[in-house]
C-alpha cells in the first residue's frame, strides 16, 4: 500500500518553474523548430509514389510527399513516415494520479505527466485544446528524451510517468520507449486515451503498460461525430486492454444534448458490465463549457446522480463523479457493506482504508493495484 499522501493544495507546477526547481545540473532547451526533421515512426507501410499508409489509429491515412496525417505529428519526409513531436513535451506537470483519473492504482501517489501537441480526434469540448489542436512548431517544446523522463521520475521519487493531455495515441513512439525504460527501473506507466490505437500497436505497447484510462465520448455514432471519430474501434480497444490483464478504468464525460440520452447510458453500462466486467471503475465526470462548445451549460448534478445510478442498475460496482468537489461519490465505497474505503475531496485523498486489497470493515476484496 502507498502509504504518503498529497498535501490538501494539489501540486501542479508549471514546466518554467519545474525546470527551475528541479534542473540546476541538466540543462532542458526550449525548442521552436518547425523544421525539425523527426523520428522515423512505427506502424507504417511505404507505398508508390514516395507515399506512406500510416498504421497506428483507426484513419489508417494515406500521406504523399511532404504532407502530414490527420494528427498532424506524423509527416512523410521522403517516403518516411516521422513523428514529430518524440522527447518533444509541450507540456510537464506533476499531478495526483487521481487527476488521471484512476481511483484503483496507486492512490494518493503522483504522477509525473507529459503531453504534446497534436490528437487524431477533433472533440469540439476538448479541454485541453492548446495542446490538442496544434501542431509541432506552434508550441514551444522541450528537449525530454526518455531517458531524461525516467531520470526525472526518479530523481523526484515519483512512481509513475503518465501521458495525457493530448492523445498518447499520436506521441506513441515516445510513449512505448519511455514505458519500456520505467519498467527497466521499476517505475509504472500509465496512459490517458480516447482509445482510437489499432490492435498491433496497441499490443505492443500494453507489454509495457501498467494502467489505462480510456475515454468514451458518447455510446454512439451521433456522440462520436462531435469528435469526427467512431465507437467501434474504441470498443476494441477496451476489450483488448481488459483482456490483457493490464488495469483498466473508463471515463464518461456526460455533455448536455450530446451524450447525456438515459437510454445511451444504460446501454453503455451494460455493455461494459457483460464484456469488461462489473469491477472496472467507470468515472462519470462533469463537462463544463469549453473549445467550441461555450455555448452549453455545465452537466448538472441530476445528471451525473442518474448516470450513476444506472450504472449500479446494470451491476457496475465502482462508479464515481468527477469534476464536482465534495460529492460523496468522489469517494470509493466498498460494494459489499458501503463504507467507504478510499475518501477523497475531487483529487486529494484523505484516507484509505484497504489492507492486502481488502476493505478493512467487511474484507471484501476490492479490484486494483495497490502496491
């Protein structure tokens, strides 16, 4: 059990100030370079013509000479395909894995998280758009190998390196080398996702994954054009994650007039109940006004109290509410005697009341990683 706990004011320290604190023997430069050749990418086919079939997510992009694919970060140099954004961070912060959100791996420990510019999604509510819907050279980046992210990681005792923000999807290079090398020095990774990764690279990576957080933007095709993406392939990607054995929880941001249909949420919490298991933890989160959707108002609180309490009608054990500081369902509450066993207030942990993976009221067995 991770015993320490995050101070009452959650600590997120911007890249300038990191570097400040924590770097006066390494040097980490600045880079604008928006001609910046990159790293030779995997998953992609050369084809006639000096094109390339990119293989990583589900657009499968044809991309000629000089021209990059949908996300942006992978540009034909050539006839090869190169990720441009690989040891190139736009963004280092330190957050509380509960932020992740995962309420079942390591709880109360931090984590060290990296994004970049680009995404293979377009959501009109992205949160994180600065990041998202830029490309390489709009940013200012940073030198970060992986090497340098796992010196860092230890250096600060921090247990897990996570990639988020963004999509981990578009960085996956840098995403697979630098979970390989915490592995080596027995640090955790653990990806944010919108779960759009075909199944060979997907495959490859969860060799060295630790745990995931995949998000559902809706349980339909309707929702899923709100992000000019689909569900199906996302649907494929948690079962192949669940089915690895590698730690999974499943975020559903409820959107007003977008996703937020009972019924799709009914359906969605069945599906997951018969094919990942009633013991994935599903976080219903509120969506509050953002990129181009300013124009909605805040998801409220019925809504996210309905959810909830039609994912327990399905047989879900572990369902919780994000994005509303002090609600009750913050907390992770044992299914079988009801007490609760992990107390947060939105992302601190005030205690935790598991010993050996078990609820110290009832010694239920409760899911996760816990050590």
């Amino acid at each position: 059990m991770w015993k320490r706990l995050l101070p009452p004011a959650v600590m997120m320290i911007s890249v300038c100030a990191f570097a400040q604190r924590h770097f006066s023997t390494t040097d980490v430069p600045v880079i604008i370079d928006p001609d910046h050749q990159g790293t030779e990418a995997l998953f992609y086919e050369k084809l006639d013509g000096n094109m390339v079939q990119c293989g990583l997510c589900f657009r499968n992009c044809v991309i000629p000479q000089g021209q990059r694919g949908y996300c942006r970060v992978r540009e034909n140099r050539e006839g090869v395909l190169n990720t441009l954004v690989y040891g190139r961070p736009s963004s280092i912060q330190i957050d509380p894995v509960e932020k992740e959100p995962q309420h079942h791996f390591l709880p109360g420990t931090e984590i060290l998280c990296l994004g970049t510019a680009g995404c293979n999604f377009t959501c009109l509510h992205c949160h994180n758009w600065q990041l998202s819907q830029s490309s390489p050279g709009d940013l200012r980046a940073y030198h970060l190998p992986p090497e340098a992210v796992v010196r860092l990681a230890l250096e600060m005792g921090i247990p897990s390196i996570s990639f988020t923000y963004n999509d981990p999807v578009v960085m996956y290079e840098y995403l697979l080398h630098t979970a390989a090398l915490a592995r080596e020095h027995g640090l955790r990774t653990i990806w944010h996702s919108n779960g759009s990764i075909n199944l060979p690279p997907l495959k490859r990576l969860l060799v060295h994954t630790d745990a995931v957080t995949i998000d559902l933007k809706g349980f339909s095709d309707r929702a899923y054009a709100n992000s000019d993406a689909a569900l199906a392939p996302v649907l494929e990607t948690l079962l192949v994650i669940r089915n690895s054995g590698v730690w999974l929880e499943v975020v559903y941001l409820i959107i007003p007039s977008v996703n937020d249909n009972p019924e799709e949420i009914r359906d969605m919490c069945r599906w997951i109940f018969e094919n990942l298991g009633p013991d994935v933890p599903l976080h219903f989160s509120r969506f509050f006004p953002s990129y181009r959707l300013t124009h909605l108002s805040p998801t409220p609180l019925e809504s996210l109290e309905e959810a909830c309490r039609i994912a327990g009608e399905e047989g879900l054990r572990f369902v919780s509410i994000g994005n509303w500081p002090g609600h009750h369902r913050n907390s992770t509450l044992c299914p079988e005697c009801g007490s609760v066993i992990i107390h947060r207030s939105h992302f601190h942990v005030h205690s935790i009341s598991l010993t050996g993976g078990l609820c110290d009221h009832c010694g239920e067995a409760i899911p996760g990683v816990w050590e």
